[in-house]
C-alpha cells in the first residue's frame, strides 16, 4: 500500500492511495501529517486508518507529475521542525564485491585499515539489532531541516562553493514522533541523499560540510511491509542520453547494519524524541556515479527507481 502527497491547481493539498493510474482520494485529511495525527488520535493503524477514509473521488496521477504537483509524501507544517538525516557504511553491496570485501578484511592488519574501513568491519561485526539488543551505532550525520528537501520533480540545488554534485541512491526511513514521544515510522520511500564526494574526499573529517546539501525523497510513501531484498536502479541522464546506469541493492537483506540497529541508534537521543516532530532517516547506500568517475553538469537528471516503492523519484540538477 503506497500513498501520495498532492496539490490541485488551486493550492489545496490532499492525500491519495496509488490505484494504478489513479489516486484514490483521502477523505477528511488534507496531509500526511495529518493523517498520523488521526492514528494517534483513533489508535488504529495507518492501514487500518487509510481503507476508511479512502473515497470514491480519484485523480489521474500521471499529469500531477507532469505539473510538478505532487508534494513531499511526508513533511511538518513547520519546516524547521523536521529533522533531516542519514547513516553511511550500511550496505554490503552486490554479492562478488561483498566476497571481496570480507576477504580484505580478514587478510588485512586492523592497524591499517582506514577508518572507515573499521567502521564498516565493526557494521559486519555487530550491526545488526537482535530481540531487542542493539548493535553497534553507525555512522551518522546531520543534512539539514525541512528547508532542505525538495520534491519528485524540483531542481536539487549545488551551491556555489560546492566541489560535486552526486547522487546517493537509498531507502529513506519516514517517522513522526508521537505524543508520548516515541518514533511512528509512517513508511519508506525512495531517497536520493545528495552530496558532495569531492568535498568528502579531501579528508574525512569534512564529511559533516559535505552532507549539508538539498536532498529528495518520494514521491510515494509504501505503508506496508518493507521487503527485505531490493534492488533498483540510478541513472544520470543528459538531455536523451543515459550519461550513467547502474542497479543497487538495498533492504534488509543487502544491510551490514538493519534498519531497527538504525532507528534505535537515531532516536535514543532525547532530542529526537520531541512529540509533533518529523524525521526522514536515509539509510545509505551501496553505489554512486563518482565512484565510476562521473562528472555531472548543470541541468543533468537524477532518476531513482524501486518499483516496490512505486513511481520514480526524479530531480534535475542545478548548478549555482
């Protein structure tokens, strides 16, 4: 079951449940946000909650793309109460490079490992939560507020200072906390966790400027069971041709650490348990164009797709 966040040209906003090429439409909610609040407030379930409002009325989807008016599928009325954010190291990779991976590892002195390569050992090590006990923490790092996100469909500004431009294609983690202050994952959708790898690169210490970039998500929001094996696909393209192509794999399945080693990491902070508030978690990734030697330019486009999580997201690039 996936949702979506949509405008209609006079700027009201509405929820609807992807039917195909339709959007069934949410009765009674005119958000996301909202539609928790309601969660909370009956105690049924998201799904329990979206078949009883679902209505009759339904919108074609494809031309809310078109127009750019399909919206973040979560976000807080007030920007600056969502938390944007993210763990790197996480995934294993495909299967051969993984062989090779733990082969490294265990021919390699620890004293000459870099230290990202122990933090990686340590997620294969110990990474996963288990009955309730956590792993080890990851790494994390801090992106921005809910001024930072933008849409499917809208430009992915790089400022001026900036040295790179590239895309991380990941499984975002959606939650808002509820009254009690305990995280509600209201579901997953598709990240694209853009940074700034040159910047990164020059020393790892730079790694927290080298996040503080705009980043995407959606457009759809999966409400049901996350998969635990994922594979999708990220491409850079330049006008009609496909400049860089390359399937990733993502889940439960393909993660050093699990995604409840994650969460429990980011929200035992008592900060990040403040009822009302929004966070989108991006759970990292295993693949990214600058690796291969890709350079992006202006105007490029960012396509990332899952198909269990429905509609791709899409997002040029912009160069200031």
């Amino acid at each position: 079951m996936r949702i979506v966040q949509f405008a209609t040209k006079d700027n009201s906003t509405h929820v609807g449940l992807v039917d195909g090429d339709q959007l069934r439409v949410l009765k009674e909610v005119n958000s996301t946000y909202a539609l928790t609040q309601r969660v909370f407030e009956s105690g049924k379930s998201l799904k329990e909650l979206v078949e009883t409002l679902v209505g009759n009325e339904t919108v074609s989807y494809d031309p809310l793309i078109q127009n750019k008016q399909v919206l973040l599928p979560l976000e807080h009325p007030d920007p600056y109460r969502s938390w944007i954010t993210g763990t790197g190291l996480t995934h294993l990779g495909s299967a051969a490079s993984r062989d090779e991976m733990h082969q490294k590892l265990k021919g390699s002195d620890p004293d000459e490992l870099t230290d990202s390569m122990k933090m990686f050992q340590m997620g294969l090590e110990d990474g996963k939560m288990v009955n309730g006990d956590p792993g080890v923490q990851p790494e994390w790092f801090y992106k921005g507020n809910g001024l930072s996100v933008v849409p499917s469909g809208h430009a992915l500004v790089s400022p001026p200072f900036a040295l790179d431009a590239g895309e991380e294609p990941e499984l975002a983690g959606l939650y808002v906390i509820d009254p009690d202050g305990e995280p509600f994952r209201v579901g997953f959708a598709i990240g694209n966790e853009f940074s700034d790898h040159k910047m990164e690169k020059i020393n790892y210490l730079y790694l927290a400027h080298s996040k503080l970039r705009a980043s995407a998500y959606g457009p759809e929001l999966l409400i049901s069971e996350l998969p635990d094996h994922l594979v999708g696909l990220s491409s850079i393209k330049r006008g009609n041709k496909v400049v860089w192509e390359k399937e990733f794999l993502t889940g439960n399945a393909n993660m050093s650490h699990n995604i409840a080693n994650l969460e429990h990491h980011h929200f035992k902070y008592d900060m990040f348990r403040q009822p009302g508030d929004v966070h989108v978690h991006y759970f990292g990734t295993s693949v990214a164009s600058f690796a291969d030697g890709i350079e992006v330019q202006d105007g490029d486009r960012f396509e990332i797709s899952i198909p269990e999580l429905g509609k791709p997201l899409v997002n040029p690039l912009k160069q200031l």
